[in-house]
C-alpha cells in the first residue's frame, strides 16, 4: 500500500483554495457590476443636473451672454451647445425623476473606447453589449436634449468612460481573514483524517505473514477504525490461508509416501523386467512429484528461522558442489554480501535456477553484488533461452516448455515456481529475460535489511 504521489490533505485544500478564490472572483464580478449600475446612475443624475441649471442660466441671461457661459460650463467629457433644433429627436430613457424638466429629451449611444467615435456593436452580441450598459462597463455617450425659452435647444454630449475596479480595504481584509480561517480549519480537520491513513499504510506496507499484524491506528474517523480492522481480519485469514495450505500439503505428502513404499516393495517383486522397470520409474516419478510438491510448500513457510547468511560465499559453494556433476559454474568474485535468510529455503531456490541454467545452457555464469539495500544475483547461460511469451508462463507450477515426457530433460515443472515462492517469502523476486547474444539470464534480487516485506504468492 502506498500513499498518493500528491498526499489527500494537498489536494482537498487545493481543491477548496481553489473554490474559494472561484467564489470570490464571482462576488467581486457581481460587486463591480452594480457598483458600475450605480455610478453610471448618478453619472446620468448629475449631467441632467447640471444641464438643467444650465438651461434656467441660458433662459436669464441675455443672449450675447451665452457664449461665455457655454465656454465656461464645457469639459472634456461633456459639451454644451445651444442650436434650432435638439440633438435627440426621440428620448428612449426614463426621466421620471426630473418630470419638472418640460420636454426633456435623453438617450445613449455606443461610443469606441479607442477613438470616441460612435460605433454600432454586430446584432449577434447586441444581448451582450446591453448587458454591459446596465452595468456600466461599455463606454457610451450620453445625450440631452433640453428646450429654451427662445426657443432654441440646449443639446448636452456626456461621455462615461468604465470605472476603475476599487477594492475596499475592508473588503480585501476581509476576504483574506476568511481566507485564512478556512485554510487553517480545512488544515486541522484534514489533518485529523489523514494523519490516521498515513499511519495505517505504513502498517499495512509492515504486513508479514509469518509475524503478528502490526498496530492499527485506532484515532481518527470511524471509517479509519472500521478500516484498520478489515486490514487486521485480513492479515488473519492470508496467515491462516497460508499455513493451512503448508500443512495441507505436508500431511498429503506424508501420506502418499507410505504407500508409494509400498508398492515400490510390490513392484521389485514382479517377475517380468519390462513390467518391472516400467512400474518402478512411474513410482518413482509419483515420488519426485510428492517431493517436489512437499519443496514447494515449504518454499512459502516461514516456519524456519532466519540466518545471517554470507550470500557471495553460499553462491560459491553451490556453484562448486553443482558444477562437480555438471557442466562448470564460473562465478564472479564478489565481496562479503550479508543478508538475513532462511538459509535451507534460499539454497534450494538458487540450486533450482543454476541447475536449470546447467541443464539448458551447459555454460554458466553467476555475479553477485550489493545495490543499496538489495543484493542482485544474475545467472547466465548461453543456451536455446525462451520464447519472450513464455518467460512468466514457465513460473506456473507444472508447466513444462520440454515436451518430452523425460523426467531427466524437462523435470516436473515446479522447480522455477519452487524458487519464486522461497524468494518471494524473503522480500525479494526472479525474472527471466533472453540474452542479446543469445541464452537465458535469470535476475534474483534479494533485500539486505533486517525488516524483510515478503511478497505473498500469486
């Protein structure tokens, strides 16, 4: 079991940062739009304002008068002008604030936010552009049309740029003082959570079926406890399922050997050599299964107990004591490689790889050497190898790539299991590969340190 590459608490406060600056991205989108609504409001309020005043100082004044109060009124925003006919020939807004105002006349076109000028938005974004107008944010020029007394018309031309966005400082104190609680809560609470899963994975990666189950986080959240006691009642069960099956195959394997005795005593007794011999090589071959069988169980014991094991010398001890009854087994000096192994276990799985190598691959070659934690064993040969869809096929208990029904040339199909399962037991694995230049190399890696995870079977 292994942690997440992001760990639960990062991701959950990202995912909520990021729900939080989404909500306050929207809250200060919809702050902006009616503070917009508003100043544009009181923008309109103010110019129909102060056209009045103008109009009632244009009515009072003589006429030669009216140039310089035009001049002195005028902005850069907003132009004052005196003319015969009004610069809005329909109004198409409400004034019903000012119905004192006689023929008061408004609108507001488009205006360019470049150059000024007026501009028509393409029909297919009219909706769009509306909306933006009821907020305030399109720039636009505000027209009034106001009668004098004379009789001539007092046009205004108001341009309202966007306002800027401002932020109150209250606003911006209080959405990071909130920001901050929340993190600090969602911080704690997760905490509270995770802390317990962290712990239970390091547990769970502690699992060993030939120890007791480690202690299980029992603070935390109810799902955690309910968790940590699945996790106890299955460690019970692999360790009882695992066990029982030893002790299933041990009992058969003693039971079969009696009478396999027996009728190997019958068989010496048959009269004719051909029935004989027949008989006796099938009782023999039922006797190397139960033994195989028998080798195989107890390669997933864990009932022997641990040795501290040179595994350099142990190499060059069975590469010596192999190669006097087959072909020679070179070995690779190597220095002192200590390890804590079942020492009967690992030397009949390392006996089954190199015999297979000696038996397929006539020469062979074995290298030992530390990686970090890990030794690494390679056994080479220079043999037919395996076909590439058969390297994990051949790990499966009786299966045979030999076809031969020989039991000298193909065996019986468990040594290559035999030896995955020991290694597996001690924490560590074989893989088979073909050689570039031609063979079979198998790749025994075993762990170095005290606290040995074993692999359970598959």
């Amino acid at each position: 079991m292994r942690l997440m590459p992001r760990s639960l608490l990062g991701q959950l406060a990202l995912l909520v940062l990021t729900a939080f600056l989404a909500a306050q991205v929207i809250s200060v989108w919809l702050f902006a739009d009616e503070r917009g609504a508003a100043i544009r409001a009181a923008q309109r309020f103010e110019t129909i304002e102060r056209a009045s005043a103008v109009a009632g100082a244009l009515d009072t004044a003589p006429t030669t008068s009216r140039d310089s109060i035009l001049a002195a009124v005028n902005s850069r925003l907003v132009r004052f002008s005196v003319g015969d006919a009004p610069l809005v020939a329909v109004g198409d807004m409400d004034l019903t604030p000012f119905e004192d105002v006689d023929d008061i006349r408004a609108t507001e076109i488009t205006i360019s936010p470049h150059d000024g000028q007026p501009v028509e938005p393409p029909q297919a974004f009219a909706w769009m552009h509306d909306r933006m107008r009821a907020a305030g944010v399109a720039p636009v020029e505000f027209r009034i049309s106001l009668p004098l007394a004379d009789g001539d018309w007092l046009n205004v031309s108001a341009r309202f740029q966007r306002p800027d966005l401002q932020a109150p400082p209250a606003l911006l104190g209080a959405t990071l003082l909130s920001l901050a609680l929340l993190m600090a809560a969602l911080w704690y609470g997760l905490g509270r959570i995770t802390r317990p899963l962290r712990q239970l994975a390091s547990a769970a990666d502690g699992f060993d079926i030939d120890a007791p189950a480690p202690d299980m986080p029992r603070q935390g959240p109810r799902e955690v406890r309910a968790l940590s006691d699945a996790l106890g009642q299955m460690h019970a069960r692999l360790t009882g399922m695992v066990g029982e099956r030893t002790r299933m195959l041990a009992a058969l394997g003693h039971d079969l050997r009696s009478p396999i005795t027996a009728l190997r005593i019958r068989a010496e007794m048959v009269e004719d050599d051909e029935t004989r011999e027949r008989m006796v090589a099938t009782l023999a071959e039922m006797q190397e299964m139960v033994d195989s069988t028998l080798a195989y169980a107890r390669g997933v014991s864990t009932d022997q107990p641990m040795e501290q094991t040179d595994l350099g010398a142990l190499v060059r001890d069975l590469a010596a004591e192999l190669s006097e009854t087959g072909p020679q087994i070179k070995v690779t000096p190597s220095g002192p490689i200590d390890a804590a192994l079942r020492l009967a276990a690992i030397r009949r799985a390392l006996r089954n790889l190199m015999e297979n190598a000696q038996r397929y691959g006539h020469a062979v070659h074995v290298s030992v050497q530390r990686i970090g934690n890990r030794a690494e064993l390679v056994i080479e040969d220079n043999g037919p190898g395996i076909p590439a869809g058969d390297l994990e096929r051949v790990f499966d208990p009786f299966t045979r790539l030999e076809t031969s029904r020989s039991r000298d040339t193909g065996g019986i199909g468990l040594g290559l299991p035999i030896a995955r399962a020991i290694l597996r037991a001690h924490g560590g694995d074989v893989i088979l590969s073909n050689r570039a230049e031609g063979g079979l190399q198998a790749t025994v890696s075993l762990p170095l340190e005290q606290d040995q995870r074993p692999n359970l079977p598959r």
